[in-house]
C-alpha cells in the first residue's frame, strides 16, 4: 500500500509517499481502508524529529482518519466489514489502510460526510478529554481556547457554547476571529494587537478564564497563570510557544488555581477507549443533531502531504486540513 513515511525529520518536503506492507489486524483490532486523514500539529512535531511515536508503534504520521472497515481481527464484537467509520490513532493514518484497536473506532456521526468525518476523532477527544472531562467545565463558565480557529478551537468553541459557556479566544487575524464569532465565541482577542490578560479581565469584569485551553505552553505561562479565575484550571496541550517557562507558585496558590499537562497519544488503549466512549455518548448527538459540525478549511490528495504540512504551518488556515486517501 501507499503510506506517507519520514526518512529523515525535516521540514514539509522530508514528507514521502511509499510503497510499504499492509498492516494486518491483531486480536481486538479492526482495518481501515483510508478515505481521509486528519493532519495535526502533532504530525508536524513528528516530522521534525521532537514527538517520537510510543515504543513499538508504527512511525507512519496521522493521528485520524475515516474509512471504511475492510478486515476485523479476533475478538471484536461490535464492527463488521463495510461499517464506515472514524478512528482515534497512535500513528498510521497517512496511509491508505490502518488498523487500530476496536474500541478507538467511532461510527460516522449521522449527517457527516464520510471525508468529513476525518475531522473529527482527534479534536473531539482532546477536547472532551481535556475540557470537560479533566477542566470539568460548567454551564455559566468562561473558558479561554488559544487558537480558536485551529481544528481543536474550532471544536472547543462549539461544545463550551452547547453546555451553555461563555468562550474567548485568541486569533491573529480578523479573518479567524469573524469565524469563531460564528461558531460561538464571543469575546474575541487579537493576540498580534491585543494583550489577551487585559482583554479578558475588561470583558469578564475581572473575573477571568474558569478554564484555559492552551496549545502554546512556555510562552504563555506566567500570563495565563495571570488570566485565571479563582479556582480556575489551566489545562497545557501543546507546545506551540516552547518547553520551558517560569512559574510564579505565589501567584497560583492565591489563585487556588490547578495547572494541568495532558498529552492523548501515549495514553494506554484502555484509557483511550474510555474516552472515545464518552465522546461518542456526548459529542456525536450534537454532531448528528446539527448543533456541532467539522470546519474543514482544505482538502488534499495524501501525495501532497508536504503542502498540507506548509499549509498548516503558515497559520492561515480556519479548521481541519485532510488528506485524501482515496
């Protein structure tokens, strides 16, 4: 089959498709024959040499895609061939088959193309993993999401509006602010023009962020630790902004605030199981009542997994960009 593999980290162009073996479905795993995957920052980490995959797995890229379920290993109850479904992977999804244990596969949410469908296990699980599960978001709350018009921004601003929270973000673009105003978001900071503490602290008469999603890490530290509320919970998921910063402990405890690091791919199969249950059980009757829906901003055959990777790295892009398998 034709995978996209990395010979040697770099940028966008050490991105190459080849021929390699078809992986086979192991007891409790199912195969997905790919028909989108969803490209991710952590992708590009991967690309360049600073996010290993676990030990053991495969060091194909794609932590997503959609498909349709062409061979069912021992042990797997609930899915059959020709089911059409969506994955949660540790690797492997820029590929044209993938397997994946059964319980990270989620159906096609009623209403969403099967393309489409790619943009969704990712974003919905470290959102509800991280937001609601971990944060423990409350209707009346104000969560902050760092890039609101990232595919995760994107989702988190939609899922925070439907439990009936109140969402800022931060954009660098009018462009990007006008669309998470869209989906739900209503205060709006332009972190180019704008210092996000201040801005929140205006708009929430200086209450602050309940709950921040953050994807920078280092660089943002000391001023998201400054825009929590009293008892709020900073949860760090990327490190867009470095690996090291300095924490004022003084200013957290008067906070009463929690810091919070979580990754999702290096998490056990059972506790990725778990949450991909609990997403299925939450997320997916919004999606397929319409309240929640993919924003997917570009789509690209997986020969131009270079370009998407260029695409995403120049930060102009409003949602997901997928790689088209098929």
């Amino acid at each position: 089959m034709k995978a996209i593999t990395i010979p040697k980290p770099g940028g966008p162009e050490a991105l190459v498709l080849s021929d390699v073996d078809t992986p086979e479905p192991g007891a409790g795993e199912v195969r997905i024959r790919v028909a989108a995957a969803g490209v991710n920052r952590a992708d590009i980490m991967q690309r360049m040499g600073h996010y290993d995959p676990p030990p053991g797995m495969t060091d194909i890229p794609g932590l997503e895609v959609s498909g349709v379920i062409d061979a069912v290993g021992d042990d797997v109850g609930e899915w059959v061939v020709g089911d059409q479904v969506c994955a949660l992977l540790v690797g492997g999804g820029y590929a044209e088959q993938v397997t994946v244990p059964a319980g990270q596969v989620l159906p096609v949410p009623k209403g969403v193309d099967l393309v489409d469908a790619a943009a969704l296990p990712e974003v919905a699980s470290t959102v509800w993993s991280n937001v609601f599960l971990t944060a423990n978001l409350q209707p009346g709350e104000t969560l902050l999401v760092h890039g609101g018009s990232s595919g995760i921004g994107t989702m988190a601003i939609q899922l925070a509006r439907e439990v009936g929270a109140r969402v800022a973000v931060t954009a660098g673009s009018q462009e990007k602010l006008d669309a998470c105003r869209e989906l739900g978001a209503e205060i709006l900071i332009d972190y180019k023009e704008q210092d996000f503490v201040e801005e929140l602290a205006r708009a929430t008469d200086g209450h602050g962020a309940d709950v921040i999603l953050d994807n920078m890490g280092a660089k943002y530290l000391s001023r998201n630790v400054q825009a929590l509320a009293t008892s709020g919970r900073l949860v760090i998921i990327g490190m867009q902004g470095g690996t090291k910063g300095e924490l004022d402990i003084n200013a957290l405890l008067r906070k009463r605030g929690a810091l919070i690091a979580t990754s999702l791919r290096a998490r056990p199969v059972a506790e990725k199981a778990t949450i991909v249950a609990a997403v299925r059980e939450h997320v997916w009757p919004m999606i397929a009542d319409g309240r929640v829906r993919p924003i997917v901003h570009s789509r690209r055959p997986l020969a131009e997994a270079a370009e998407a990777h260029a695409e995403m790295e120049g930060s102009t892009h409003i949602g997901k960009i997928l790689l088209l398998a098929d």
